[in-house]
C-alpha cells in the first residue's frame, strides 16, 4: 500500500483541520453575499526547547505556499519578542504575570507570520489574514486566510483611523468583512486549544450564520470608537435591528439617524432636546425616528439621541467622523459613511450592499450577449444602469434582442412607444410608473410600463419580491437573448441572468490537464480551483474530471485517512462558448 506521509507533520489531523477553515471561511463570505476563492492555510514555528527536524512547517505542503517564504521565521518570532510592548507591563495578579511571556510569544508568532507573508500577498493580488497561533505539540500554529485583493475595490473598506491618544483603543474594523475574517479566525483559534482539532469535523466551529451576526456586531463598534470622546460598550446592530422592527401606530420606520459626536462641528441642529432620548429604549427612539425627513435626520451617538438636524454642506466625508444608518423599511437598514455603504441588515440577517458591478464587466458581458451592440450603446447602457442603480424608487430595465417584437406582443399590458434613445432623464420619468422598461441592444427604447408574463421556475424565490420574480420568470422563459436590470425598493440591485466574468480557455485546460494527472498527495488545489469554475467545463472535460474523481476515490487509504473530494461535475446547461476567452 501506498502510504499518504506529511513531509512537515505538527499534528494527525492538520490537513482536516485546514480544510475546516477553509469550508468555513467561503460559506461566510457567501453569507454575505461575495462568494469568493477564500484560501487557507496553517503555519507552524517550532516551540523553544524542541527538538523537531523542522523548525517551520506549513500545512498544505504541496500547496501555492513555498517554505521558503518563511525563511528566517523563527529568528523573527524571537527579535519581535524581545522588542515586545508587554516586555515592561506588570499585572497586578501572579497568575497575569506567568502566563505574560506565552501570551507574547503567540503574538509574536502571529506578527512574524503576517510579515513573511506581505511580499506573497503583493505579488499574487490576496490579501493575508492571520490568527493567534497556540500550541499544538512542538509547534505554535497561526492559521490563516487569504482572499483576493480585488475584494476590496469591489467593497472598500474604511480608512485606518489616527489614534488620538496613548488610551485610545483604536477604529475597529474597517469593514464588515475584515470582522467576519477575524471572527473565523477567532473560532479557529479556539479551536486549536481543544484537543486533536481537526478530528470532529463540522463540531467545532460555529456555523457561518452565527458567525456574521457576530462579526455584524462587532463591526458596528466601529461607528462608536469613530464618534466617541469617551466609547461605552453597547451592542449598536442588536438596537437598530430592534429600532427598525417597531412600528409607530401602523406605519413602518422610514428616515434617517446621523451617528455623529453631538459637538461635531458639522452638524446643524434645527431641533434640540431638553432630555436626550435614551437610543437603549427602543420605543422611544422609533417614536422620535418619525419626526425625520427628507431634510433633517435624528443626530444620535452610540448612547443617546439628542435632536434633528442636518449635515453642512461644509463636512468633509473623507475624514469619517459621521455615519448615516437609513431606515429603508420595516425591519430593514443600513449604514453608510458618506456614500459608502459598510453593511445593510434586512429582518435582523447581516449583508453587504448588492455587490458592485465594475464597468469593465458590465459592458463585457453586453457584449458577450448581445455582439450587436457597439461601445457607444454599451457605455450608455452603463450609464443607464448607474442611474436607476441610484434611483430612490424601484424600477427594471429589459434589454431584449426581440425587443420590438415583444412590445407589440405584450402591448395590452404596456405602453408602446415611437423606438427613442433613452437618456437618464427620460429613465427617471419612465420609473415613476409601474412595470418595465423594454429596450433593444441598441439602446433604444419601445416600450414602458411592461407587465412581464412567463412561467415559474426553479429560479423564483419568495424570498424575493414580485419586481425581481417577474424578471426571472420572463427572461427564462424566452429563446433569444435577454437580460433584466433589477432595482428593488429595498435598494438592491440585480442583474438577471447573473453576469459571470468570462474565463481563460488554456487556464481551464491547464487545471483539468494538472487534475487528471495528479496523485493523491497534489491533488488538492486543481480540484478547488476547478470546483469554483464548474460553469466553465465542457461536458468533456467534465467526463476526464469525474474519472479523475473516480480513480482518486478508488486509491486505498491509510487508517484514519480521510480524502476530500467534491460531487461528480455535470456541464452546465447555460454554459456557451462565449464565456471563454483565448
């Protein structure tokens, strides 16, 4: 028998355990709506006065991750340590004082890892995120997660704030997904200090629900440490979810609160209270919430809210000492810092904004759909995109390659009209009134106010509501090319079908070529990179992966081995070649 050995072994149970994050950290990040390639991995520095062969080692050790990367490491774990803040700090308790020096040595091992790390993270676009390590044998072991760099452009996050004095505690997070990965890693390291981790699989982490409640939580502290002279702990997303449920004699909590420190020389008060109203009594605040409008919001910090007013046009938003929490609807908020939104909360479920569509993207795959259509349509279209995107009500475009055709077929449930280029001002007239806006690749416009017909299908939701269901239900039922550009009332933004980026030819080929021909000791990260793009697979390359999948499947196994591999691949039925590039 062929026996599955680890060259750089820390523990029996760390390729399982690695996997766990890994798992973990993609279902949280699909949670909030950016399923990405979240990747993970374990470093292990060898522990004072022992003895291993290896003084690093990293899990998985066929991966993208060299060990030269880590050269140097143990000597870095030690000079941050000399050099360590807590080296001069006394505990008033004995117990404080002898566990001082492993608390630093985790943390220096921590520090040392995120250092050797930066030059991988610039020259491969990710972004590393790494844990407390603890020790597991003759190692202390920091787990880690990487996501692309392209992240954050998609969802920037909030700039790194100037402490303003030596007890200043710092800005938080920068934003919801940084809380979420340090929430992941925190579950991670709990884990490590529990025997054999890695061995109950699935037991013992939290799920990924739990988790971005938690990191929603924590995030929201971030507002308060921005804002506050002196911060009071308070669970701030637990009052707004509680704030935004009540209503206040039958109608639903429509308005706005500016978290602001109430001396913030950029607020104008057009309204001030004698007693502040305490922001724990929920009552209360959503009584008060119904005096906002249009034009003056509640001025509120972390503890208490203390009038109406208003922004000045004065403020600078760049220096994020305000944040706007909009009440959309019943159960249904969001916060922003200028117009950046860092997290929307509908029913108490923590999300990130719809996710945002770059340009490039956008107007590649119009092209990809509709070959017809020119750059010169392809950026108004964009342009038209932004503004309903923006717009404060909800609304629908359908582009259609039978445009014509449909608006006279659909015209008892529409307005047809003279085909005209639609212009942003003309798309705000056309969105006052109910229905679709049905327009030809070429940007011109034959109808308003579309009733859409169609059949139900598998792709509907009751989730969602009857302007994105009715979209759904059109654009699949239909044989020619069609796509539909969703604004609910809630803001979120849809695109149907999805937009996909499109994916290199050779680098498929490449991956499948790399799979099939792998053992089990390299098998791993093919078979991940290829499992993110089952779209993309032809029903060959389907077929050489699955008896890939067979062969590995069929190889014996070690006591106590466990292999991972995913379900049989099936060629998508939507995939066409014009989602691939050369």
């Amino acid at each position: 028998m062929s026996r599955q050995t680890i060259s750089l072994f820390m523990w029996g149970y760390q390729p399982h355990f690695r996997h766990s994050i890994e798992y973990l950290a993609r279902n949280v990040l699909k949670e909030l709506g950016v399923p990405v390639d979240a990747m993970a991995l374990l470093v292990g520095v060898r522990r004072p006065g022992y003895a291993n062969r290896n003084p690093v080692c990293v899990e998985p050790e066929d991966g993208q991750w060299p060990l030269a990367l880590f050269d140097g490491l143990v000597g870095s774990v030690d000079d941050i340590y000399s050099r360590h803040h807590l080296q001069n700090m006394f505990f008033g308790d004995e117990q404080s004082m002898r566990d001082k020096p492993e608390w630093m040595r985790w943390d220096s091992v921590t520090t040392a890892v995120h250092r050797a790390l930066k030059p991988y993270d610039e020259g491969q676009s990710v972004r590393s995120f790494v844990g407390q390590a603890r020790p597991i044998g003759d190692f202390y072991v920091a787990p880690v997660i990487q996501v692309p760099e392209a992240l954050f452009r998609k969802f920037p996050p909030l700039k790194k704030r100037a402490l303003r004095d030596k007890f200043d505690r710092g800005g938080g997070y920068p934003s919801l997904i940084h809380a979420a990965l340090a929430t992941v890693l925190d579950e991670a390291t709990n884990a490590l200090q529990r025997p054999e981790p890695g061995r109950n699989i699935g037991e013992e982490m939290r799920r990924a629900d739990e988790i971005v409640r938690l990191a929603a939580k924590a995030f929201m502290h971030t507002p308060g440490l921005a804002i506050s002279d002196r911060y009071v702990h308070s669970d701030l997303f637990n009052r707004l979810n509680v704030i935004s449920s009540l209503l206040y004699e039958g109608t639903r909590g429509v308005g706005r609160l500016l978290l602001a420190n109430p001396k913030h020389p950029g607020v104008e008060y057009l309204l001030r209270f004698r007693t502040p109203v305490r922001i724990n009594d929920p009552r209360w605040t959503r009584k008060v919430l119904q005096l906002a409008g249009p034009s003056a919001a509640l001025i509120a910090d972390i503890e208490h809210v203390y009038g109406l007013g208003r922004l000045l046009p004065s403020h600078d938003p760049e220096d994020q000492s305000v944040f706007v929490v909009d009440f959309l609807d019943h159960y249904n908020w969001e916060l922003r810092c200028g117009e950046l939104v860092l997290l929307r909360s509908l029913y108490g479920e923590p999300t990130l904004p719809s996710e945002i569509i770059e340009a490039d993207a956008f107007k590649s795959n119009l092209a990809r759909m509709f070959p017809a259509s020119t750059e010169t349509t392809r950026e108004r279209f964009w342009q038209l995109f932004n503004a309903a995107a923006h717009q404060k009500m909800g609304s629908m475009i359908v582009i259609a390659e039978d445009a014509e055709l449909e608006a006279l077929r659909l015209e008892a449930q529409g307005t047809t009209i003279q085909p005209v280029e639609l212009s942003v001002e003309l798309l705000r007239q056309a969105s006052a009134i109910d229905g679709s806006i049905l327009m030809d690749p070429q940007g011109y416009c034959h109808a308003i106010g579309v009733i859409l017909d169609g059949v139900a299908n598998e792709r509907c939701t009751p989730s969602r509501g009857s302007r994105f269901n009715s979209a759904v239900r059109y654009i699949s039922s239909g044989t020619l090319r069609r796509l539909a550009i969703v604004v609910s009332e809630d803001r979120t933004v849809d695109i149907f079908p999805p937009l996909r980026p499109r994916q290199s030819r050779k680098e498929l080929d490449d991956y499948v070529r790399a799979f099939t021909a792998s053992s089990v000791h390299d098998y791993h990260a093919s078979m991940n990179w290829l499992h993110l793009r089952r779209f993309y697979l032809s029903a060959q390359q389907c077929t050489d992966i699955n008896a890939a999948l067979a062969r590995l499947e069929a190889l014996p196994k070690d006591v106590g081995e466990i292999r991972f591999l995913y379900s049989p691949f099936r060629a998508d039925p939507e995939f066409e070649d014009s989602y691939l590039i050369d």
